[in-house]
C-alpha cells in the first residue's frame, strides 16, 4: 500500500476532511524520523462511522490524535465543521475541542483514580460553564443510565470500584455530556473481554443513533471494525491502503495487504482455521519506510514496479477505493493493469 | 485413571497429566477467593489443549497451579496434580525445579517484559541449558543458534548477540519460545502467547507452535480468551466460568454441537467477519462472579438466559454427552426441550435485559 491520492474522497458536505496529513516524529537527535503519519487524506459524513484498521505502529492512532490536533501535524488539512483546525489557536482550538471528544483504549487509567465517578463525568460541564448547576446535574444523571451506569453509585464511587467494561462507559458518558458532534475511539473495546467487548459495541450504535453522532473507530480488530463501520480505511505503514464500505471491503478485499489481514483473522471455526497459514514477515521500520508500494517487502503479489512507483487510491468499484497496481481483483474481472492505471 | 502406574515409575500408557478436583484458593482481606474450585481433566500426550474463558475465571491460575507457579503464602491448594503418574500437587518450589524446564515450561503473554532487557538473546537461551542439562557454554551456545533457528528467526548467530530491546514484538515471543523449547519439554503452557502481537504476527507465532508440538511430540496448553485461537490450533477445549470447569470437548465436537449455554453465549458474542455490518451483537449481561461468594447453584445462572429455580440452587455436576469425550456442566443445556422452551419464550418478549440488546 502506499497509497496516497484523494480519489476517494467525496463532493459536498463532509463533517471532517483531512487532506494530506503527515505526522512525523524525530528519533533522538539522530536527525531520522518516523514517519508515523504519510500523507493521509480522509472524510467523514455526518452520521457516518469511519473504521480505521491496520497492525501496531500503522499510525491509525496517530492519525487520530492529529485530527483533534494533538500533537499538530506536521502538514496537511484538517477541516471540521467547515472549518480549518490546523489555523486555530487558543480558545478558539478550545472550543472546537469540546466539537470532537476521544475515547481511549484503558478506560481505567484514562479516569482519574481519585474523584467520584460523576464529578469525572460532570467536570466538562464545569469547565465550560454550561447551564445551571441543576441543568449540569440532570444532564450527567441522564447521560450515566442511558449508559447503564446507576447515577447514585457514581456519587458515592471512584473508578476502581467499577468494572472494566464500567469504565469504558463511564469514559462514554464524559465524551456525550458537552454533546459532541465527533467521537474518535481510539481502539475502545480491545482492552474488555468478548462478552462485555459485545455491550460497549452496542452501546456504542444505540447512542450513534440517539446522538446522530459521527464517529470514527480506530481498531485492530477487523471483525470489531466491520460490526460498527459504515466505511472502512485500511492502514499500512502511515499510508491507506484501501477504502470502501464495510460489507464491500470484507467481501471482496482489493489491496493485498486486507487481504492478507483478513485471512490471518483467527476463526472461531476448527474447520476454516486449520486451511491457513499466516504471510511471513513483520511491518517494516516508519524510519526508513520501504520505497515504491509500502507493503511490497511482505506483498505475494508485488512486482518490479511495486518498489519503484508509489500506487495511488484509484476506483475500482461504487466508492471502493485501493491504492495497489496490480489490486487482488477491481470489479468484474480481475484486473491486471499492466500498463498505466486507466481507473477513475 | 486406576491403571496408573506406582509412584516413581514413568507411565507411557497414560495421560500425561491428570487432574482431580484441584482447588486454588488465595486468602485475602476479603475473604477467601476461590479462583480454581474444583478442576478434574486429564491430556494425552502430543494432544493440544486450549483452555477457553474470560478474565477472572482462573483459567490463569489454573495452569500456574498445575506449574506450581503460585506463591505459597496465603494460598490453599488442594487436590491432585499428576504428571507422567507422579503426583506433582504437593512438590515445593525447589522439588519443582526438576520438572520445569526438562518437563514443563511456559510461554507468557507479554514478551516485552519476560525477558531480561540486560542480558544478551543468545544468554538468555543457553541459561537453561547449562542449568537444567547441564551443558558447557560453547555447546550451550551452538544449542541456542540452532533453536533460534527452530523457531525461523532469520540471522540466528547475529540475534544471540542482540538484547531484547532491538527485536520486535513477535520476534520477542519468538525468542520466549525458543527458551521454552530448549530442554525439551514434554508439556508446553502457552498463556496468551499471542494477546500482545498484531494479528499476521499472531497468526505466524500459532502455527511456529503447533509445528514445534508436532515436530516434538510435545504437548500443550493454551491459554487464551479467544475462541478464534484455539479453534484451529487445539485438538481439545476446556472452557472455564468462574473457577470451574463447565464444558470440555474436542475442538470440532465443541463447535459442532456446544451444550453449555456460557459456552454458546461466548460464541455469540463475539463479532463475526462473514456477519454484515452493524450486525447486533448478543452480549451477555451483567458480571462474572465474585469469587469470593461465588453463587449458590450454577455460577454461571445470574447471567444465564435459560436459568430456572434449580440453577440458581443446585450446582449442576460435570456429566458425559453423547459423544463419550464431551462433558459439560449444566441442568438444561443447549438442544433440550427446557433450553427449546425458554428460547421461544424469549423470542417473544422484547429483550430488555441488560446485555441482550
């Protein structure tokens, strides 16, 4: 993958669109960097949930960070709302924050240790000033039993004494009380067991619904992705690899690389899982990223100009996008598009 | 388990591990935890095993206990422990070092943090080597490369000079299991090897395992959480709920045909990749139990769709199913008419339960 391009990005109104976004960090003072983030552009529509995938180190989560500007990219545009992030400042970056809330992988550690429940709930509403102390107190009552927290139990309780899975709806009910517009869950659910993994998940369409929220869901899980995703974004090595809707991307993976993902899913199914066997190799080093297509040290697909000419995000099918030359298939037939990419 | 052999004697013919109601008990400020209650399996010898369930089920300690990992202050253990027919359950730590190594040795979930960041890889393996048989430095060395090696680590003679710090996760785990694998264990416990990798490096390090156990005969354990893992990489499932074990099957009998509606729900629970999108998942309400006071009946009930009065009572014992290999512990399991009546029951009552919905 190594796609960069914006082919797949949509006309018209979008709540975020990110356009080019790089996010570079020096080693040391070597003068190297990692190139976490590497020309990313993304959008997101109103209502939509967009899942962003890929293996440790991809820069899903980076790229997460940087679109609430923190830490600010080193280039590119982040648009939300209409408007341009990466030119605010002060209060005004402030108040486009409380716009777009977060929620983190450690719903323990991401709550702090010594405050009651509620008041770690209620504490944005304090800082912002909103409403009368009695509109405040409602509003985090309502918001901790819509997500099935007892609100007397989180006046009288510190988090230790909830559960995981508590935790991390506690953490959801701090981002909904200033009534966001974005959430970015940064890998929500890998930390809590299957069982309560499937009640944070739900929680999370129920209240995408009762909020019209728009949200993107950054995981390494794909089956986890394609569940909450209407659109999904495949990451390598700080590039994307391939977008398209959900059910789209699962059932016919264009990019080698989600392919190779897909298949190396463990199955809870004796009679699938012993047929496969894993791709060789491990991501190579964000300092000195392979040239050419990033995947093409690990790809059983890649060819001479795979290492020389970077892909760029192309349609191969209705808002299916893959940044691959010689892509597994691209609609009907397979394409093996030898000469240049005649593609949309 | 009556033709096993006198104490002493090596026991080809049988399992080559057996267990009978072992109990861990830990005492806390709370009261006493009781994390394994009562656990009786046994596993032959070159079979794989994978022990299934959520955290706090005990699945953990329950392979620490058959290791003889546990602190022994304010731990109660009980039961009966044998390895190749020789009662192990009651050996302190310094008898038990015969065994690890040589018989048993384990595999832990985060190689970042079990390996030593201040010796060099290649010291890291050959220690076991010198220890536990004995061999001079040199030969102990030439042993590390080639297990290096083993276990497809590129480079082999330059990484044994390497430290943990410049090798990557699943190079790590690789590493792990290199050291595991140096003596030559006859029963490998394998505790999430996998939990902390990405998942095409997860998929290399299960299949590096289930070659290493066939190329060796080996036995093993797999600890794990994820029914995706153990399903193509086990021959046998144990699935455990709150410090008992509540279903064990072989693996494709298990998934064919599952009786224990914990074992069903878990299934259920988790996302499946060939669902469609925004598929609702079947959550399985409320908590694992305290296990301190666990319930009185079935520990499973309080969250069990299907319980009646006589779950919430009486303690369901572990009977044999059909398929004479297949055990599991429950009053009204999945497929009989009781289970059949409350499904349709629930099928016409809006969920509104906590977790299912």
């Amino acid at each position: 993958m190594a796609g960069t391009g914006k082919a797949h990005l949509r006309n018209g109104e979008a709540l975020l669109r990110v356009e080019d976004l790089v996010v570079q960090f020096p080693v040391g003072r070597t003068g190297l960097v990692v190139n976490a983030v590497s020309g990313i552009s993304l959008d997101v529509l109103k209502g939509e949930t967009l899942g962003l995938v890929g293996e440790s180190g991809c820069g899903k989560s980076t790229t997460g960070r940087a679109i609430m500007q923190l830490p600010r990219p080193n280039s590119g545009s982040v648009q939300f709302e209409g408007k341009e992030l990466t030119a605010m400042a002060g209060d005004e970056m402030r108040e486009a924050r409380t716009r777009m809330q977060m929620i983190f992988q450690d719903p323990v550690s991401s709550l702090n240790p010594r405050r009651k429940v509620r008041d770690i709930v209620m504490e944005p509403l304090t800082i912002w000033d909103r409403g009368t102390k009695a509109d405040r107190s409602k509003l985090v009552d309502r918001v901790l039993e819509e997500v099935g927290i007892d609100p007397q139990r989180a006046s009288e309780s510190q988090p230790h004494q909830f559960s995981g899975g508590q935790c991390q709806r506690i953490s959801i009910a701090r981002s909904l009380v200033l009534d966001p517009s974005l959430i970015i869950c940064d890998e929500p659910v890998s930390a809590l067991d299957v069982s309560v993994q499937a009640q944070v998940l739900n929680l999370l369409e129920d209240l995408k619904a009762r909020y019209g929220l728009t949200m993107i869901f950054i995981a390494h899980d794909l089956a986890v992705v394609k569940n909450i995703s209407d659109r999904v974004a495949v990451m390598y090595l700080g590039k994307i690899c391939e977008v398209a809707r959900s059910d789209d991307l699962y059932h016919e993976p264009a990019h080698h690389y989600t392919n190779v993902l897909l298949q190396s899913i463990p199955v809870p199914d004796p009679d699938v899982a012993v047929q496969r066997r894993a791709i060789e190799g491990e991501p190579p080093s964000p300092v000195l990223p392979p040239s050419g297509c990033r995947f093409h040290t690990r790809c059983p697909a890649a060819a001479a100009r795979c290492s020389a000419e970077e892909p760029q995000l192309r349609e191969i099918g209705d808002g299916h996008f893959v940044a691959c030359h010689y892509p597994v298939h691209g609609g009907e037939a397979p394409v093996t598009v030898r000469s240049s990419g005649t593609a949309a | 388990m009556s033709n096993i052999t006198q104490a002493g004697t090596r026991d080809v013919e049988g399992p080559l591990l057996e267990l009978v109601d072992v109990k861990t008990h830990f005492k806390t400020h709370r009261g006493l935890v009781r994390a394994v209650d009562g656990v009786s399996f046994s596993l032959d010898r070159g079979k794989a095993l994978g022990i299934v369930g959520e955290s706090g089920s005990g699945k953990t300690i329950l392979s620490r206990s058959i290791m003889g990992l546990l602190p022994s202050k304010g731990t109660i253990r009980e039961g009966s422990i044998r390895f190749e027919g020789k009662e192990i359950g009651n050996l302190d730590r310094k008898q038990m070092r015969g065994i690890w190594g040589r018989e048993m040795a384990m595999i832990f979930q985060d190689p970042m943090t079990s390996l030593n960041p201040l010796m060099k890889i290649g010291r890291q393996i050959a220690e076991p080597l010198r220890i536990h048989l004995g061999m001079d430095r040199a030969g102990a060395w030439q042993t590390a490369e080639r297990l290096l090696q083993d276990v497809r680590i590129s480079e082999a003679s330059r990484r044994l000079n390497q430290y943990p710090h410049e090798l990557s996760g699943g190079m790590r785990q690789r590493v792990m299991i290199a050291i595991a694998m140096a003596c030559g264990p006859t029963l490998l416990f394998a505790d999430e090897p996998t939990t902390a990798l990405d998942v095409t490096v997860q998929a290399q390090i299960l299949d590096l395992l289930n070659d290493q156990r066939e190329e060796r005969n080996m036995s093993l354990i797999l600890v794990t959480h994820d029914l995706g893992v153990v399903a193509g990489h086990t021959d046998e499932i144990a699935v455990m709920y709150g410090g008992k074990l509540v279903e064990k099957a072989p693996t494709k009998v298990l998934f064919a045909r599952m009786k224990m509606p914990y074992t069903e729900a878990l299934m259920q629970s988790i996302p499946k990749i060939d669902d469609p999108s925004h598929t609702r998942l079947l959550a399985i309400g409320g908590r694992p139990p305290d296990l301190v006071h666990p319930p009185l009946g079935c520990r499973f009930a309080p969250r069990c769709l299907y319980a009646r009065d006589k779950c919430q009572t009486e303690e369901p014992p572990l009977v044999q199913a059909e398929d004479p290999a297949h055990s599991y512990a429950c009053w009204y399991p999945v497929g009989s008419a009781e289970y059949h009546e409350a499904k349709a029951r629930l099928a016409e009552t809006p969920v509104t339960v906590g977790g299912r919905g």
